[in-house]
C-alpha cells in the first residue's frame, strides 16, 4: 500500500473505516469535550452495535476515558467537563433534560482502571445496585441475585464461603471481577470498562478477559485498553483515537492486519506511544 | 580519583555530624517537653493529693427537747426555727468543763466546720425520730484543722511554733482528740457531693462538672451536626467559585479567633440581643459551639477529602445519587476523623475559661444546676475561682480541681485515639 494513498491529519478530518452502523445500541454523532478551555475531543461520530465487543486504543492522553466517561455521564461529576452533541442510548438523547443519570448509570454501569470495591462486605457490594435501584422485593431475592451475579463472574466458588468477610481482602484480580458483578448486577444494557486489567497480572487479565468474552452474549461493551494484543483477543470492533480525535474504526481483525490510516499504522507498529 | 575520594569522605564527615547534630536537638526538644510536663504533673499532684482525703471529728450529741426548744409534737417549722446553734455549742463545751474562757471556747466550736448546727438540723428534717436521743456523728473538721492535721499534725513544732493559722491550745486540742482516737482522715466525698462554698472543707467540684457537662452537651449537640453538614456540604456539593473561597477562608480564620472574643460575642448577641439569662450553661454552650465549630469543621473536610475518590466514582457509576454516595460510603469512611475532631473540639471546650467569663458564667453558685437554664459555673472557672481565693484549704482544692480536669482531658483524648484506632478502616 502506498505510503501517501493514506489520510493524514487535518483540523476538518473524516473518521476512516466504518465508524456507522445501520443497527446501533449507541449512537454518538458530533461530540465535543472540553476541559474548561481545553477541548479533549473533538467532533467524535461513532456508532456501537448490540451486544458487540468495541475497543478503544490510542496513546496516553488520546481522550479514551473522557470518550468514554461521556457514555454513562460520569463527565458530569466534573465541574468543568463540558460535553456538546448528541449520544442516543436506543434513540433517546442520553443528554436530554428528561434523562435521570441515576437512570441512565443504571442502565450503563461501568468498571474503573483500579479496582474499587466498596470497603464492605462481597455482599453487600454485589447486592448495592440492586439496593438502591430498589431491583428486589425480598432478602431472598436479593440472596439470588448476589448468587447468579457472582457465579457469571466465575466468583462464586472462590467467594461464597466468605461473602460477609470485607471485599477489600480480596486479590485484585478478584476485586475486579467482583467490581464487574456489581456492575452485572443491576443488569445494565451496556457495560463500559477503563483500562480494567492494567492493574492485574497476566493471569487475572486472562480471566478477565474471558469473563469479557462470555460477558459478550448479554451485553454491549465498550472496552479502553492499552494493550492491543487485549483489543485483538475480545472485541469485535476497534476504534483508534489520537489527540482526540477518533482516526478509524474498523473491525477488530482490519485494524490490526491492514489499517487505513497512516497514524494508526503508526501506533500499532509501535512508532507512536 | 584520589581527589574525588578525599572529597567524599569530607563530604561525608560533614554529613554524618549534621545528622548527629539534628538527632540531638531532636532529642533534647522531647526531654525538655518531657521535663514540663513531669515539673507539672508532680507539683500539681504533690499539691493536690491532699484535697482527696478529709479531716472528721468523731462526737456524741444528744439531741434533748429541752436545749432545742421542741416537743415531741413539733412541726417541721419549729425543727427550722430551732436553736442548733445552742445544740452543738453546750455539746461541744460539756466535752471540756474546764475550759470556762469565752474566747477559748469558742476555739472549740471552731475545730467543727461553720455548718456543723446545720448538719443537725438538716438530720433532724431527714429523721426526725433521732430527737431525744444520742447519736454517735461524724463530723467535718474545720479547713485550718484539716490542713493541720493532714500535713503537719506530729511534727516537731520548736518551742511556742505555730504552724499555719493553727494556735498552740488547737494543737494541744487535736492532740488530745488524736490520743481518744476521735480524729481521723477519711475519703473526701465532700469533694465529689458538694458545690461551692466560701468554707474550703465544704466546697465541692460537684457543680462545676455537671455545669461543664450540661455545657459540653449543648455544644456537641449543635456543633456536631452543624460542623459535619458545613463540612459535608462544602467539600461534596457546594460549587467551586468565589463566594464559598471567601466561605473557607474565613472558617480557617474563625479557627484563630481568640475565644474571649467569643465570649464578647455571646454576650452581645446571646444575652444582649436575644435576652437569654447570663451565667447558664446554655449560653456557655452556644458561645463554645461557634469557638470549636471551625476546629470540627476542618477536620471533618480533612477526613471528607481523604475518602479515596475512587470510592465516590464507584458509588456514582452504580448510579447512586450525589446524597446516596455521599451517605452510604463518604459519610461512614470520613466518621472516624470527623469524631476524632470532635472529641478534640470538645476537649478544647471543657478547658476554655475566657469566653465564659464574659458570659458571666463565674459567679459564686452553690446549687448543683439541673437543666441548661439553671446559673452554673464550669471546672476551669471553679479552678479560677478557688486559685482566687485565699483561703490556705483552697490550693490544695485548686490542684485537686486541676487534676480532675486533667483527668477528664485526658480520658477524652484517649478516647479519640482508641476511636481512630478502633474505627480506622484500611481500602
Ligand atoms: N479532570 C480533568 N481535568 C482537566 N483535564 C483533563 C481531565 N481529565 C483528563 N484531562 C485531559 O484530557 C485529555 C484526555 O485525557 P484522558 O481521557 O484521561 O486520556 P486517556 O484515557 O486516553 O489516557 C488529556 O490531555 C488530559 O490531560
Ligand atoms: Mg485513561
């Protein structure tokens, strides 16, 4: 392929690939963030489809998290975080007036880079969605949901002699699943994960990533990561950002055999950090 | 090469006698703070340990109608009016017929504390079937006879020496009555039972803690909740902008405020303005809340602030509400610090004098308060006042009062430790 048939970057730029789809669970058309003065993206358009795997990678700093930060409005607990366009969640305006965040968080739970569980009890992290959701009628119900949650996390074996013992003892490949049984257990309609295995070892990040992977079936998810061997391994799609600006999308195997664009060539050959 | 080493090992040299150095002003900084403190302790316990025992004399009355001027049928009126005084006086001179001088004896009513004729006729009003009967009682030595016996009785005095304000015919007369066995130093009670009072034998701490606690109470009552909302509220909802800037700025400067000025404050507003009586505990407790809001204000942002965001951000992505997140995670991480804060604040307030000073809170009250409206006077104004006062009894009071108000500092701050100890949760 020849080296000047490829785009390169420009204030007005056009996302390469197929950033569109015809059948979306999220639609993002148009945004912008800004930091204050500072704009972290700019002009982002990207469609992700039910029940898909997508993938963001790009160097430190691209706008990944704030990207996806945007999805469940956690930029909201960012006094100068400003966000402008339209993210439709299954054709409603997540940014509309109308919209609960509580709501919508309940719909579109989320997984941090460390893992965070609460300083209580394995249970009580499971079941504290479900709690102030008001999901369950009863302790019994309650106890159920903690269960199935657990057991989709492959936790439940590991856990359930001590689900009153604080979460916090846990190891931290334990904690992160556990973080993602509490995201499970409101039953969310998309998952958002950031950087979930950078703070695990390898074989943590491989149950992990199988998690991810069964995850899948149920749920759309939409996972930052920085390693592209992870990219490759569980998502279905992969969009490229750099300096804030959403470069390409493309399925997952195109990205990583036969880029388009010149920078994200760049990237996944290790010549941009 | 040979440069460079001998470079190093002067460097070194250098190095090693500045850490030497340091470790040594470290050192004698804590001696010398260890010292203060030991100098303070021992002289106040070796002044004050006296206070905890009491001098009582043993003595038979018999309470006969006729002396007192009653009938069986005597209303409690009559008890009232009824001459006790005459009672003690010819129970005490029939001890000793052959003291006749006036002013001798009345050297002798005089080893008995001023109270002594009331002391009968309060236990007359308690039970009056002891009329017309004998009764073996104990009774509270005089502070002079007190002081004497417990510090100095058996020393060797020297021809004619007198010791304190005690004469030679009191030291013979303690004497005799060590020799019958009818004096004798016990636990004082009086201390713990009693208010103020001008005699130091009779005057008690009993008001000043009930006074400090019913002050304490309404400051922790008001200052608690309104410190730890502020705190809450400044740290988790409040915008950043200029007016809350302006809002924190003048807490932290509120926290340097010399507390008298609280005291003139309260005066102003709480007794002035909005008419509440002077010298209650209520008034205290309102002008010790606005000295220790700022103290439990910044503590409690401090233990606020070092909840782990990440824990925030955990709770808001499960869709909690700001409320939510704030009351079931922030709130119970950041309680420990914000106790901690408190019970210093509180300390802080149970050791304050000036502000209730101005507030009037140092009159002479002899009445144990019953409620936040009721006059009272506090432990360190009690400290202040008996430090005042120039009875030689009082000094050995004013370090016994001291050394309860230490006690109680001291309880408070361990507690805060245990607390943070107990309470401190690791993530
Ligand atoms: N809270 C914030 N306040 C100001 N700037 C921020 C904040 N968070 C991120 N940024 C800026 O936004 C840009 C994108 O950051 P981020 O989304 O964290 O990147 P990534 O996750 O891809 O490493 C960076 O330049 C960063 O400095
Ligand atoms: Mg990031």
């Amino acid at each position: 392929m020849a080296e000047n048939s490829k785009q390169t970057m420009n204030d007005t730029y056009e996302t390469t690939g197929i950033p569109l789809l015809k059948d979306s669970k999220l639609s993002v058309r148009n945004v912008d963030v800004f930091y204050g003065d500072k704009q972290a993206i700019f002009d982002v358009n990207l469609d992700i489809g039910k029940n898909q795997v997508i993938s963001m990678i790009g160097p430190s700093g691209c706008g990944k998290s704030t990207f996806l930060r945007c999805l469940n409005r956690m930029n909201d607990t960012i006094d100068i975080c400003n966000v402008t366009g339209e993210i439709k969640l299954e054709d409603q305006n997540i940014y509309d007036r109308s919209i609960d965040v509580v709501e919508l968080r309940a719909r579109v739970g989320m997984v941090f880079q460390k893992p965070n569980p609460f300083p209580k009890s394995i249970y009580e992290n499971v079941a504290y969605g479900a709690r102030i959701h008001g999901l369950t009628d009863n302790k019994l119900e309650l106890d159920e949901l903690v269960e199935s949650s657990l057991k989709r996390c492959g936790l439940w074996k590991e856990v359930k002699e001590r689900l009153l013992e604080p979460a916090t003892g846990l190891s931290g490949g334990q904690q992160q699943r556990l973080c993602i049984a509490r995201a499970i257990a409101v039953n969310p309609e998309v998952i958002l994960m950031d950087e979930p295995c950078s703070a695990l070892d390898p074989i943590a990040t491989a149950t992990v990533e199988e998690l991810i992977h069964e995850l899948s079936q149920n749920f759309t998810i939409c996972i930052v990561t920085h390693s592209m061997q992870q990219a490759a391994r569980v998502s279905q799609r992969t969009a490229y950002f750099h300096l804030g600006k959403l470069i390409e999308v493309n399925d997952t195997s195109v990205v990583f055999t036969n880029p388009k664009h010149q920078l994200t060539e760049e990237y996944i050959t290790g010549r941009i950090g | 090469m040979n440069d460079k080493a001998t470079r190093l090992a002067q460097t070194l040299k250098r190095r090693h006698a500045a850490e030497r150095r340091f470790q040594w002003y470290g050192r004698l900084s804590v001696a010398f703070g260890v010292a203060c403190v030991l100098f303070l302790f021992t002289d106040i316990i070796s002044k004050g340990y006296g206070a905890f025992t009491q001098t009582y004399i043993d003595i038979e009355v018999t309470f006969d109608y006729e002396t007192l001027g009653l009938t069986p049928d005597s209303t409690e009126t009559d008890v009232k009016a009824a001459s006790f005084n005459s009672l003690f006086r010819n129970t005490v001179r029939a001890q000793y017929p052959e003291v006749t001088d006036r002013r001798k004896q009345r050297t002798l009513y005089g080893l008995y504390t001023t109270d002594a004729p009331i002391m009968l006729r309060d236990m007359v009003l308690r039970d009056p079937s002891v009329l017309g009967t004998t009764q073996q009682l104990t009774i509270v030595a005089d502070d002079d006879i007190d002081t004497y016996y417990k510090h100095s009785f058996g020393q060797d005095l020297g021809e004619g020496g007198v010791i304190g304000r005690v004469n030679p015919q009191q030291i013979a007369l303690v004497q005799q009555l060590h020799d019958q066995g009818r004096i004798h130093k016990k636990f004082n009670t009086i201390l713990f039972t009693n208010g103020d009072s001008r005699d130091p034998e009779l005057a008690g701490i009993k008001g000043a803690i009930i006074g400090s606690l019913l002050t304490l109470l309404v400051t922790l009552m008001l200052s608690f909740p309104i410190a730890v909302a502020t705190a809450i509220y400044l740290e988790e909802f409040a915008p950043k902008n200029r007016l809350t800037e302006f809002i924190e700025v003048n807490i932290n400067n509120l926290a340097a405020v010399p507390s008298v000025i609280f005291g003139l404050l309260g005066l102003a507003i709480f007794i002035n303005f909005f008419g509440l009586p002077r010298s209650v505990p209520l008034v205290g407790g309102l002008v010790l809340t606005l000295m220790t809001l700022p103290t439990i204000i910044i503590s409690s942002r401090a233990s606020i602030k070092a909840v782990p965001p990440s824990i925030r951000e955990a709770a808001l992505g499960m869709g909690a509400s700001k409320v939510q997140m704030v009351m079931h995670h922030v709130l119970p991480l950041a309680m420990p610090g914000m106790l901690t804060g408190t019970i210093i604040g509180m300390a802080q307030a149970l050791g304050e004098t000036a502000p209730l000073l101005m507030i009037g809170m140092v009159a002479f009250i002899v009445e144990t308060p019953a409620a936040i409206t009721d006059a009272a006077t506090v432990l360190p104004v009690q400290i202040y006042l008996w430090a005042d006062s120039p009875e030689r009894a009082f000094v050995e009071k004013t370090s016994a009062a001291i050394m309860i108000l230490l006690a109680f500092l001291i309880f408070m701050n361990s507690t805060a430790v245990w607390l943070r100890k107990r309470l401190e949760r690791r993530w």
